[in-house]
C-alpha cells in the first residue's frame, strides 16, 4: 500500500481516539528534496504538529526481492492453472530459492508442464520433488477433498531465524529514522514513526511487538515519541494499526486491552522472551 493512503489513514484513526483535529499540511519529502525530510507534516490547533515518518520493514533480508522474483516465476501459473485438476493442489517453494540471472519463462514453462503431468499420479498429502530444469526443490499439497483449485506459496527455510533478523531489520530502522527526525523533535513537534509489514505469511502482532522491543532496549530513540505498526494488504485496500508506544490514552484506545502492549506490560513481555532465548 502506498505510505500516503497508509499516513491518511492513519490520521483518520488518530483523530478518533483523541480531541484535536488533524490535518496533513505539507508533505516534506516530496518537498524538501535536498535534505532529509519526514514524510507528511501533520497539523491541529493549540496542539504540537505532529512529523510523520513511515518505512516497511521487512521480516527478513532481501524479503522484497525474493516476492518480486516469486510472483515472476510462480504467479502466473495460479490463474493459468486455477481449473487444472480436480482437486485443490498447492505448490510450494523454499523462500529465498530463485536465483538471479535465471530464465523465468523456461522456470514457469518447466513447472507448468511437469505439474499438468505429473500431479494426477501423486498421492494425497505432501510430496517433495527435485524436477529437471528447476534450480530449487519443490512441495506438492495435494487435497483429497471436493473443489478445484491451484496456488502457489513459499516456506521459510529450515535454520532462517526470522526473529533475530527482524530485531536487527527493526534496529537498523529506529537508527535511521531517530537521526531522520531528529530536527523536527528539536523544534517541538511530535514525531510519529509508523512501521509498516505487509507480510501477512509471516508476521503478526506478537512477532513484531517482541522484536520491537528487543531492538528497542539497546536503540536510543530520543527523537521519537511515538511508535505504531501498519498491517497492511494491498489487494483488499486492509490497514490496521497498532501503537507500540505513545501515550497511555491512545494506546487504550487503539489496542485491544487483552494483547497487553506497553509499557504497563513489559514485564510480562521479557519473561517470555527469556524463555523463549533458554529453549533455544
């Protein structure tokens, strides 16, 4: 989703959860093109501006280029394949398995044959497969049930500790957006640092909070007041937020009060994530 619908969005939520009335009055990236500049200025009246500044987090390095290079190789074979057998199959890929300077046409041609013909044989249930042409191992789910239908999905590879690698992606982000909003803060503004995961595989609330707080407990933030998380799905237009540290007020008001999040709850969250670091 594109960060202005998400920053409007977010606006509209932020002023239902509190008395002033907020409206975008510039947006000073587009603007400010020489210098390192929030995304959208956001103003009320007798209140401090608030500076606003978004970024999409990845759950794991280089996610974004393993999505374009999947939806290349795999994507269109889930239209194209839709009505192809009698029963509901799903082929699945190792994240991370499509190399560069690959043909993707001769991939997509390749998976496409052997699946119309090969997949009648298999048996129900999983199968795993190294097919000729096909530089990755593939996964076959083959449902013994009623209906018509074929998609296509990645799996995470065994050894990938996305949890310890989103905590460092998250770091590296409050590193650059703390220096980045650093002016603004200095002036008196509120500032608002809204990340963003659309990665509705993998992620959710209690992976991102967790994170966020291990990366937050060695990052200084001094120029960041308030911290929020986009959830977002493109193809159905979906936003929702949550605010991972702002003030008590709007936290209440946002968050369900049964996620326990904030700072009222942080003993409860570092018991768990020690427990979680001792069965490691």
């Amino acid at each position: 989703m594109h960060q202005d619908a998400i920053i409007r969005k977010f606006i509209t939520l932020y002023n239902s959860c509190q008395t002033a009335q907020f409206i975008i009055t510039h947006w000073p990236d587009k603007e400010e093109r020489n210098q390192r500049a929030c995304d959208a200025y956001v103003e009320a009246l007798n209140v401090r501006p608030l500076a606003i500044e978004h970024t999409n987090i990845e759950s794991f390095r280089r996610q974004k280029q393993d999505t374009a290079r999947f939806s290349e190789v795999c994507g269109s074979l889930e239209p194209e394949l839709s009505a192809a057998f009698p029963y509901v199959v799903s082929l699945i890929i190792p994240t991370l398995a499509v190399p560069t300077r690959t043909n993707w046409n001769a991939i997509k041609k390749t998976l496409r044959e052997w699946l119309l013909a090969q997949v009648g044989a298999l048996p129900f249930g999983q199968t795993n497969h190294h097919v000729n042409g096909i530089p990755f191992p593939i996964t076959i789910w083959k449902e013994d049930r009623q209906g018509r239908g074929f998609g296509v999905a990645r799996t995470v590879p065994i050894g990938l500790d996305t949890n310890d690698e989103l905590t460092k992606i998250i770091a590296t982000s409050l590193i650059n957006k703390n220096d980045q909003l650093h002016k603004y803060r200095s002036n008196g503004d509120e500032t608002v640092l809204i990340l963003e995961t659309d990665d509705i595989a993998l992620m959710n609330h209690v992976i991102f909070y967790k994170s966020f707080l291990k990366a937050a407990a060695y990052i200084p933030m001094p120029n960041i007041d308030q911290v929020w998380i986009a959830e977002t799905i493109e193809s159905e237009n979906y936003c929702r937020f949550i605010c991972f540290n702002g003030p008590d007020s709007i936290m209440e008001n946002v968050n369900p009060s049964r996620w326990a999040i904030g700072k009222n709850h942080s003993s409860y969250w570092w018991a768990v994530i020690e427990r979680e670091k001792a069965h490691k």
